[in-house]
C-alpha cells in the first residue's frame, strides 16, 4: 500500500476523521467522532509499500484531553495516545526513536514476536536510553492484530504519565467485511487543577499493592468522545487497554459484542458477550452493530468490576464515550459477518509443567510490601529457564487478594483448562487475567528467538511492586546482570 493510500485509509478508519474526508469515500461515511481527534497517523518516510519508517521522539507536552481539561502529560510525538502506527501483516516497522524526557526510556512492543535485541527491556535486551539518546527499532510484523507500545522502564510511572501507542497490523486477507472500523485506545490519567500529573508513588504502598488508576478515563485521548453513525451499521471495533492498572468491564447498554479476536489475531469462532472485559495490556477484536432511535445517544460504560479491593467499593460507573445515531432510519438488522481462523493447537504430551504462585506476604516493619513469584520478588528472583524448542505448561496459582494479567514478552500462548486442553474457542494470548485466588494453566512453545524474555502482571504498579520474573530461552548469552529494586 503506498504512504499516501495508507495515510488516506487508515485516516478513514481511525475515529475522528475529518467530515470532508469522509464523504469523499462514500463506502465508510458511518462513523465518526464528532469532538475526538483522529489517532494520528505518522508521516511514513520510506516509499517501499511494504516498509513503514517513522522518526518518533517522547517529550513532555501539554495535552487537552476534553474542553479546558489540560494535562502536562509525558508524549510520544506531542500527544496522547501516541502515533497510530498501521501496516500489514509481513510489513517492516523502522521506529527511529529519540529520548527527549527528563528519564531514561526504552520501547517495548507489547504483544510482538520480535528478535530479543528490540524488545526494549532496560539491562536484559537494550541499555536503557537517556535523555538525547537515539535508538532504532526495526523488525518484521510477522502476525496481524492490535498490539501497542510503551516504555519499558518505570513503567508504572512513564505508562500512566502518558506514554502510549497502538500499532495494528492488517490481513487485508482476513475476510471481515464491515460497514466501519474503529480502533480505541483505553487508558486513564490523573492529575491536578494545575494540570500536574498525580505523582506516580501516589498513595504509597496502599496504592501499589492496589494498582493505582487515574481519575480521567480516555478514549483515544478524550474524555467521553462521541462516535456518530447511523443505527444499525456493521462495525469492527479494536480495543486496546493500555491503562497501567485499570480494567474496562464494556457494556453498551445490554447489546452484544460478537468476539472475533483477542491478542494474536482472530481468534478460531466468534463468541457473543453481554458484556466485555478488557484488563490491562489486552486486546479485543469485536464486532458491534448499535440500535437506537435515530437522532439518539447511547452511552457505552465501563461497569464495576471486582479486581480486588478499591475496584468496587465507591466507586462508580463511569462513562467512557457516546454514540450518537444519524436522523438516517436504523439499517435492517442483519447477521454479523462469519469469521473464523484454523489454529493449530501446541502439543501438550511432552510439555514441561512449571509452577509459578503468585503470593503478597505482609508489608514488612518498614511498610513496604512486595508481591512475589515462587516466593521471590523480581530483584531476588533468579530467570526460569526453557531449553530452545520445549514446550511448557505454566501454572499460575495467583493467592493473593488480587487480580493480575499476566503478560509474557516474545510468544503467544494458549489457556488450557482444567483437564489440559485448550479453551475453546482457541486465542493467541500474550496477556491473561489471573482472577484473585484461581489458577490458570497457560501452554507455551519457546520455539525460536533464544533471548532473556520477560513476563509480569500488566497492572504495572504491581510488576514494579515485585510481580515481575524472567525466562532465559535457550542457553544464557553469558552476560550477566542483576535485578533492581524499584523505589517505592
Ligand atoms: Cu506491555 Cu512488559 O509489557
Ligand atoms: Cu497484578
């Protein structure tokens, strides 16, 4: 595709385009964000179709995110989210990236089967980047779906001051054929009536032990933006939670979300749900077609849902954006597009079983607590290892009062049930929930890349809190390093 058929479609698809955008393409005049700003799309400096090439640099800026709501956030590019990065499955990415905040930082591309060396991982696969230092991510897409990027040093912090893209990744083979497509970014902020961003070790240990959630719920950067249609159209939604600690429970008045994906791409059958849940790090991949009254407004909602204590005691149900339906009548209601995908399970018979409990002792004399795995908190923890193409169930028995989406770097995975086989319908994973006192078995295959790969719950106040470990793929490379604690 070239840049400017790219900037063109991908400006359609993304919420926000510009009204005389969209009615110079009569196929997708449906949706629309009337008071939202487009994901920005990136200026593409390399002419090979099959090659996006962006220069890219974090900074601190300020950011409106609603009518006199401005935050002194921490930006990739100037704004939140940062540039939505969009190519096909098989496409190059080149990210010259440059480091202009205050901090050292790093990229990871959360979700991306990457070579170890740009998994951006400060001290295991990149020396962190200090402020004016330049690095180069440059890697094959190898799979479609929704991933994203952000730091990967102080993550807790860096995530949750702003620091946030989507990269989607196309099969224009997929087959799905819809009236629309919108991708959204979820997310949160806090901050003061000065626009200061809520210091990042808010509420101290309390606040780390319950992952700390900003007051300000965004999409695609905006506090309840309003997506205008017309009742009745065929609508792919991509999904992205990229909040440090927030879940999003989705309900849209009661009518359903038809699930065709999750992490890794489509997913083997689509489910419907009432309701949809998105905890951190994830993606879903959706089908929607609101009803409503033409000239009406649905609110979509982030219900109450129990991720441990704090979630659900106080709070409230809040607003996350609007759909506005067009005086155009409602479209005939019609069945949703069939999708599927052959997926080939991992074998189980011969994979190793690796324990891994998730516990959080007492705080300590000091008031300090730290979660641990297998007893360890990541800066005394020792990396697991797998022998390059070995196969492993991990089960993960989370005892603590929390819930934690567990993430692993690198590969994708399958949930398996309790009798070991794989939940059906089968979805690529690289992040899952871990519900408070549950355990869930995942089935890996470490078949390629040897590297230091990391994994951690994706609340990321309680990766730094210690939820964090490393698995060494393949025989170590023979540089050795040390863990560090967070301060806290
Ligand atoms: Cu979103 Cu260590 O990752
Ligand atoms: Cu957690």
């Amino acid at each position: 595709m070239g840049d400017v058929v790219r900037t063109l479609i991908a400006g359609l698809l993304v919420m926000g385009v510009a009204a005389p955008l969209a009615s110079a393409q009569p196929l997708r005049p449906t949706a629309r964000a009337v008071d939202a700003p487009p994901l920005r799309v990136p200026v593409d400096i390399n002419p090979d179709p099959s090659v996006l090439e962006v220069n890219m640099s974090a900074y601190v800026a300020d950011v409106e995110i609603g009518p006199g709501l401005k935050v002194r956030a921490w930006t990739y590019d100037g704004a939140i989210p940062g540039p939505f990065l969009r190519a096909k499955v098989g496409d190059r990415l080149i990210v010259h990236f440059t480091n202009k905040l205050p901090e050292a930082t790093t990229i990871h591309w959360h979700g991306l089967r990457v070579p170890i060396a740009m998994d951006g991982v400060p001290g295991i696969s990149q020396p962190p980047m200090h402020t004016g230092d330049t690095f180069t991510y440059d890697f094959v897409l190898r799979d479609a779906g929704l991933f994203w990027y952000h730091p990967h040093v102080m993550s807790a912090a860096q995530v949750g001051f702003g620091l946030y893209g989507a990269l989607q990744v196309d099969d224009p083979s997929d087959g799905v054929t819809v009236d629309d497509e919108v991708t959204l970014v979820l997310s949160d902020i806090g901050f003061n009536t000065f626009g200061e961003l809520e210091p990042a070790d808010s509420g101290g240990p309390a606040g780390m032990v319950f992952g700390r959630e900003g007051e300000h719920v965004l999409v695609n950067g905006r506090r309840t933006p309003t997506l205008t249609m017309r009742a009745g159209t065929v609508q792919r939604w991509r999904i992205v939670n990229t909040a440090k600690s927030r879940f999003f429970l989705i309900d849209m008045d009661g009518q359903p979300f038809t699930v065709i994906g999750s992490d890794g791409g489509l997913q083997s059958a689509p489910v419907t749900e009432q309701t949809l849940l998105v905890t951190t790090g994830e993606r879903v991949d959706v089908l929607v077609a609101p009803r409503g009254t033409p000239g009406s407004t649905l609110s979509v909602r982030a219900m109450l849902y129990n991720r441990g204590y704090g979630s659900v005691q106080y709070r409230d149900v809040e607003e996350l954006m609007r759909i506005r339906f067009t005086d155009a009548p409602a479209l005939p209601a019609r069945a949703m597009p069939k999708t599927s995908r052959r997926i080939v399970p991992t074998e189980r018979a011969g994979a190793t079983e690796v324990p891994i409990v998730l516990t959080l002792p007492p705080a300590g004399k000091d008031g300090k607590s730290a979660f641990r795995v297998n007893g360890v908190p990541f800066w005394e923890a020792k990396p697991f290892t797998a022998a390059l193409g070995e196969r492993q169930v991990w089960v993960i028995r989370n005892d603590t009062d929390w819930d934690h989406p567990f993430h692993l770097h690198g590969y994708f995975f399958l949930q398996l049930d309790a009798n070991d086989q794989p939940v059906q319908p089968l979805a690529w994973k690289d992040t899952l929930n871990i519900p408070m006192k549950t355990t869930i078995k995942v089935l890996i295959d470490f078949n390629e890349r040897p590297g230091e790969w990391m994994f951690h719950c994706h609340i990321l106040d309680h990766a730094e809190g210690g939820l964090m470990g490393t698995v060494q793929v393949g025989s170590p490379s023979g540089r050795t390093h040390e863990h560090k604690p967070p301060p806290q």
